[in-house]
C-alpha cells in the first residue's frame, strides 16, 4: 500500500521537483535545525567530561573489527544463536530473504505481521512481498504509519515522515485509520500529543492480536547471539515481545564482535540520531527465553548487495554505517533536497555512496547519486563511527568516470575537458583564446543579467549542449576584459 | 547446488582476502571516577531530565512511597520476588493474557542497574522485575533502583549485565518527535515512567 522507489528518476531532476516544493523545505529546514542543535549540544557535553573523537574512534575500531573477520564473526553469531534455540537463515539477496519471512508468516498461517521500523526491511520490499501473498504487513512507529497511511515513501532514516507537517499529518489520519483498523477519535486536533494518542489507540489492538512480528536489529553480538533493537515510541518493545513469532532480518554488517563492544556504539547512536543520551527504550534477546516473549525465534542474515561493498576497498567503510542520520541532518545539499531526491530508502550523504556501493554503478539513477554533493565534507565531521563519506564519493565518481571511458558516444564533460587541455598545453592557442574571453567579458558586463556579491557582472542561463544545464543553477561570472598574461606583458609587471 | 550460507561467507572470504583480522577487542574510553553519593545525584538528575517521576527515600520509607506512587483504586501487577510488598496487587504468575495487562493500570518492579551519565534504567527480567509484557502494556511503571546499583555510565553496566537474559533498557517515559521534531511523552510504552530511588 506504500510507494516505491523503483524507477525514480536520476538525482537532479528529482531534486529539482523538491527544490520546488516551498512546503517541503520549510519542513525540512526546521526538523533538520532542530536535531543539529540537540546533537551538538550533547557533543559537547560529551566532549567536555570524557572525549568525543575518542569515543568515535572506539565506535569505528569496533565496526572494523567486526569486519575485518567478517566470516569468524558471522559463523559465530550462526553458532550461538542457534544454540539459544533461535533458527538461522541466510539470504543471498532481497528476494530471498523475503520468501524466507512470507514462508514464516504462512507455517503460522498468519494474515497479518506487525513490524518494527527497520531499514534492512524497507531495502528488501518485505511489505510489499508480504501482501503480494495476501499477508498486510503494519508499521507500528509513528512516523512509518504515517507514510504508510499516507501511501508515501520514507524521505529520512530517522524522522520518515519529516516532510510531512501536523496538518497533513492530522488529514492522513482521519481518511486512512478507519479503512485499516480502528478509525481517528471523533474532533481530532492536530496537535503532536494528540496525533500521537490516535496512533496508540489504533495500534494497540494490533499489537494485542498479532500473532507475527517482524523487525531488523540496531546491532547483533557474535560472541553471545545477541540482537539489539534501539528505538523511542515502544512499538519495538511491543513486537519483540507480545507476539509467539519473531523473525529478525539482519544485514551481515550489523555484527558486533563480543559483548562489551557495544558499549562505544550505544553511546555515540542516540546522541548522533535523536541528539539524546539515551533513547527511551533499548532491547535485547538471546534467542528463545521461557516463558518470556516469542517462543519462535528466526533470524535472516542478509547480503544484497553488502559483500559487493565489502570487497570495495575504499567503500567497505560504509559498512561501519549504525544508520544515525546525522549526515543528512549537516548536509546542505540534503536539507533542501529532502529524501525523496535520492531515489532509495537510504537517503542522503550515506545513501550517496551506500546505493552505488550495494548495487553496483552503471544505472543513471544511481551513478548520479555521488554527484549529489558539494563536498562539504560535514557529514564526515558528524559522523559517530568516522566514515569518509567525501573520500568515498570522489572514489565512486572516478568509477562512474571509469564506466563511460569506452563509450561511443563521448560526454559533453569529456568533450569540454579534451577541449581544455587543447587549449592549455599551448601558449599562442591560450592567448588566441583569452582575446575571445576578453571579448565575452566586455559584453557580458554591459548586458550580464545578474551581479554578484563584490559587483561582478554575470550571465545568466546560457543557451546550448551543455552550457544550458550548467548555467540552469550556476551564475557563470564575467570574464575580465584583460587576461594576467596581457596585463603582466602591457604594464611589465606592473611597473610601467 | 550451494546454499545461501557457503555462498555468502565465500564472497566475504574473497572480498577480505587483502585484509588481516584484528583479534584485540576495542577498549572504550571511560569517566573518570567519581564519588558514589554523586553519581547517584546524577543519576536522579537525569532520569529527571526525560521527564520522568524522580523520588529518593529510605528503606524504611519504601513500602510507604511505593503505595503513594500507586493512584487511588487503581490496578496493580507485580513480578515475583518483588523487593517491597504492594497492598492489593497481583503477583504475575505467566498466565495474565496481553489482554488482562491491557487491563491493569500500574506495574511495580524492582531494577538491575541504573546508569547514571544517561539516566538510564536496566531491566534483566529476573524476579523482582518478571516477564518483559508487565512493564509494557500497563500504562504507569514504578521502578525501585537501589542506590547500590547505580553505575556511572554505559561501559560499567554492560559489564555488569548478562547477555543471556532480554534486557529492556528504559529511558524515560516512552517518547516520540516523529512529528515536526516536536517531542511527546506516551506513546505505546508506559506513558508515566516513577523512579523511586532508595538508600
């Protein structure tokens, strides 16, 4: 019932249609405000009484650790897991995986699973694969219900419906809930308590029926076969313990390799994804415990993609992703863009390189995607588990680069940049050319459209191949009407 | 044919194969120790800060505080094994339904450990706290924390924690900001999160 991202179109026509969307930016720009300055204030804070680099540097030795010996730590976390009376799957990829929970669903002959918001689920298209076997799968966290409700897709990791406002939100939930399950409550105000109070009412008669549950896990411990599942609302807690079936879909990155190591990463994610200290509820299980919670325990460990990004040597960093989103909220490209633009469940810095690095470069929509950046290098500052987004995006686009060299048909970027170096290996052609800039210059300056800080004239959009989409949202500055060479030859260095 | 298993690790061996593992366990950076009677003023305070019911008292005022913290006529469950006795409460003997917690109105538990830096409580569903549904679907938790448990911070409380148990780590009142970043307390856990921290 929700959207897809299939077939979304590359990153600068998606992002153009955002960047229209006044609505959408004024949202966006006050949620991602808002978050920015409880993180930093908890920075800080750390920074003052403990270190917060050191604990980053902790966060990010543990990631590596946990896959340097990826194979050791999976056949491990396999062992003891199954020796907590949990059954172990393996996934090769999204299809899989999915079958592997529709068949779960079906042995229990299940209509219906509840689930816990999850990245790893949403990658796969679990709910999608689920009703095409007539199962409906719930989102049980506020925000997923409200995309869900509101047949939309998930524009952030943490706050999905952060494009969405309290009035839009209010609307969703007065035509929607009642088609599903328990209507809105008569006078519904659009208040967040309010809103918040329907979504409990709804849900919970869900909750106290669902015989199936579904989630992801934050972290999954190898030495113990531990999975750890972060979040705020509760409705974790909920599926991971009232109904008798649980099946956990997990990434192979997810692994951490013993006990104590979790500790460095359950400090850095809440002060890097909500800008708290802790958030409100944090559970863990080991498999099956009597007479406590599901008595059917299933975990699905998953590549799709993730050995790809693993045999990358630049890109495996991404693999150290704890899927915070503290990226998007410093980016600035992000903050006006939104998720949508991205294409893909994970948008944003991380989702610029972790989308090519799981699927491979060669599609438009996706290698468009490491060109979705200024380079800032901000999402690499906040980044709790220090991963060189801007290092790895400069090494995806050479692999784009790469992928076009034996083309036919050259593109324009390749033409201008053969041109170039035509024109600066020799002296009498550069000269020949400066006299034209020069030229260009003194019209442009009588009839430049715009002005630019410090009184520079500048063209506006330029028409033709090429420079039409360069200008479309660049100032293109005026030439000087005298080049360096030419005035250091007419005056002699500047003495006469 | 190969399965999904051998498939998976014989990609991740090849994509490792320039990589050396690395066998030391990381080390996590630590508080400098503090005195006991202050981290527990720390603790209070931050469990505090997430707006929830923060009291301190005395063994000897325990039984009393507990049937204070408990609203007039209202339902009660208790674990048990529960550290204090609860006038009118029913002890959890693994039978109530999802349904009969709907019906209950407060839960009163015990804690294992209480990190102090992030005002954070830890439930290990041993007795005194029981099975993880009673401090989840009634709607006002009572949690006793002894000052004996309170730890400084994160890294002290794994340690002392056993992996083996479900641990639900509480901080606060269940919350949410998922709209307009606008933070409210209650939404499916228990809306009403009362510290009771004796010694």
């Amino acid at each position: 019932m929700s959207g897809t991202f299939v077939g979304m179109p590359a990153f600068p026509t998606a992002a153009k249609a955002a960047l229209g969307d006044t609505q959408l930016r004024h949202n966006l720009s006050h949620a991602t405000g808002v978050i920015r300055a409880k993180r930093s204030k908890l920075v800080a804070e750390v920074e003052e009484n403990l270190g917060w680099e050191d604990l980053r540097l902790a966060g990010a030795a543990v990631k590596d650790r946990a896959l340097r010996d990826l194979e050791t730590n999976l056949v491990l976390l396999e062992e003891r897991l199954s020796a907590a009376g949990a059954t172990v799957h393996w996934a090769r990829d999204a299809a899989e995986a999915n079958a592997i929970v529709v068949a779960v669903a079906k042995q229990h002959a299940a209509e219906e699973v509840v689930k816990v918001k999850s990245m790893v689920t949403q990658e796969i298209g679990l709910n999608e694969a689920l009703e095409a076997e007539g199962i409906s799968a719930w989102e049980t966290d506020l925000a997923e219900i409200i995309v869900q409700l509101g047949h939309d897709l998930p524009s952030h990791i943490l706050v999905p419906a952060i494009h969405r406002n309290r009035a839009e939100i209010r609307e969703i939930f007065i035509r929607e809930m009642g088609l599903v399950g328990k209507p809105a409550p008569e006078g519904l105000t659009d208040e967040p308590a309010a809103l918040a109070g329907a979504a409990r009412e709804h849900l919970r008669e869900k909750f106290l029926r669902a015989k199936v549950a579904v989630s992801g896990a934050n972290f999954a411990v190898a030495e113990t076969g531990t999975l750890v599942v972060v979040e705020s609302e509760g409705n974790g807690r909920m599926c991971l313990t009232l109904p008798d079936v649980l099946v956990s879909v997990v990434g192979i990155e997810k692994v951490v390799p013993s006990w104590t190591e979790l500790d460095p990463l359950l400090r850095l994610l809440p002060r890097s994804s909500t800008g708290e200290r802790m958030n409100p509820y944090t559970s863990t299980w080991t498999g099956v415990t009597p007479g406590d919670g599901p008595q059917e325990v299933h975990v699905v460990l998953l590549d799709n993609g993730r050995t790809n990004a693993l045999a990358d040597e630049v890109g495996r960093q991404a693999l150290r992703c704890i899927r915070c989103s503290a990226c998007l909220n410093v980016c600035p490209v992000y903050e006006r863009t939104g998720g949508h633009a991205y294409g893909s469940v994970y948008p944003g810095p991380i989702g610029a390189i972790l989308n090519p690095l799981l699927k491979g470069t060669g599609d438009a929509q996706t290698d468009s995607l490491p060109y979705a950046s200024s380079l800032c290098g901000a999402c690499f500052e906040a980044c709790p588990v220090r991963i060189d987004i801007p290092e790895v995006l400069v090494h995806l686009r050479s692999k784009v680069v790469d992928g076009h060299r034996d083309d036919t048909v050259s593109k324009l970027e390749a033409v201008a940049f053969k041109g170039a170096a035509y024109v600066l290996s020799d002296a009498k052609r550069l000269s020949l050319a400066e006299r034209g800039s020069g030229l260009a210059g003194r019209v442009l300056s009588r009839f430049g459209r715009t002005t630019l800080p410090g009184g520079r004239r500048a063209a506006g959009r330029i028409p033709g191949p090429g420079a039409a989409k360069w200008t479309s949202a660049r100032d293109l500055p005026a030439p000087p009407a005298e080049s360096f060479r030419a005035w250091w030859k007419r005056t002699d260095g500047g003495t006469k | 044919m190969t399965t999904a298993r051998d498939e998976i690790l014989g990609r991740v061996r090849r994509a490792l194969a320039d990589v050396e593992p690395d066998r030391e366990p990381v080390a996590s950076p630590r508080l400098a120790e503090r005195p006991h009677a202050e981290v527990v003023d720390l603790f209070a305070e931050r469990v505090e800060d997430y707006r929830a019911i923060v009291e301190r008292c005395t063994p000897a005022q325990l039984a009393r505080k507990v049937g204070a913290a408990v609203p007039k006529g209202a339902t009660v469950v208790v674990p048990a094994g529960l550290s204090v006795a609860v006038k009118g409460a029913t002890v959890d003997d693994g039978t109530l339904t999802s349904a009969d917690l709907d019906a209950i109105d407060v839960v009163v538990t015990d804690a294992r450990v209480g990190i102090a830096e992030t005002g954070t409580i830890v439930l290990d569903h041993t007795a005194g706290m029981g099975r993880r549904a009673i401090t989840l679907v009634p709607d006002r938790h009572v949690c006793i924390v002894r000052t004996d448990q309170v730890v400084a911070d994160v890294p002290d409380a794994v340690e002392l924690l056993d992996p083996a148990r479900p641990l639900t780590w509480i901080s606060g009142p269940s919350a949410t900001s998922d709209i307009e970043l606008d933070r409210v307390e209650g939404v499916h856990g228990p809306r009403t999160l009362h510290v009771i921290i004796v010694g």
